[in-house]
C-alpha cells in the first residue's frame, strides 16, 4: 500500500479469531489508532485478547516512537480490563516486525 493502514484482530480465550477490524487509514507517514474506538470496538465483540497491526508504506520496519507509546498505552489499559495485547506487528512489502518476537511486550 502506498499509504498507512491500522487493524485489529479481536480474539477469543483460544485465540481463535472473533473479528479483524480495520481502525484507521491515513497518508503516507502515519494513522491515528484512537484506543478509545480500539477497546470500544473490543468490549463489543467481548473478546479476551487482540493483536495490533499496520503498514509501513516506507518498508522501514523499525517502530517509531509513536508506535511504541500506542503498544504501550495499550496494553497498560488492557491490564485494567484484563484484556491482553497479544502482539502489535508492523509489515512492509516483504517481510514485517512483531514486537513480541522481539521481546519489547514484556
């Protein structure tokens, strides 16, 4: 894509997937993922878990710091609702990063 898209996938206590949900679509440097409307959209669907994704169009896959404060906010909130940040991926054309691979969830 040559612009910014932001999803979440909402799952249940399997981790089977309840519902994938496309949160925002921006330009070419940024969206805005509102955790308002992403733990709206969770306690909707009543789901136990979700994983965060979006694109870099730049294919530079190193988070920005605004991708880690949302990972953060997120998940700090989610601890509140018992409502687990599973992982938050950032893809490019060819290959992606996953914050819990790289350990930075913990």
């Amino acid at each position: 894509l040559s612009h910014e898209e932001f999803y979440v996938v909402f799952v249940d206590r399997a981790n089977q997937v309840i519902k994938t949900e496309q949160i925002s679509k921006g330009g070419l440097s940024g969206t805005v993922a509102d955790g308002k409307v992403i733990f709206q959209k969770a306690l909707e669907l009543k789901c136990s878990a979700m994983i965060l994704a979006h694109n870099h169009p730049s294919g530079q896959l190193k988070p920005s710091e605004a991708d880690l404060k949302l990972t953060k906010s997120l998940m700090n909130f989610g601890k509140y609702i018992d409502l687990q940040v599973l992982d938050h991926l950032i893809f490019s054309d060819n290959s992606y990063f996953s914050f819990a691979d790289e350990g930075i969830l913990n």
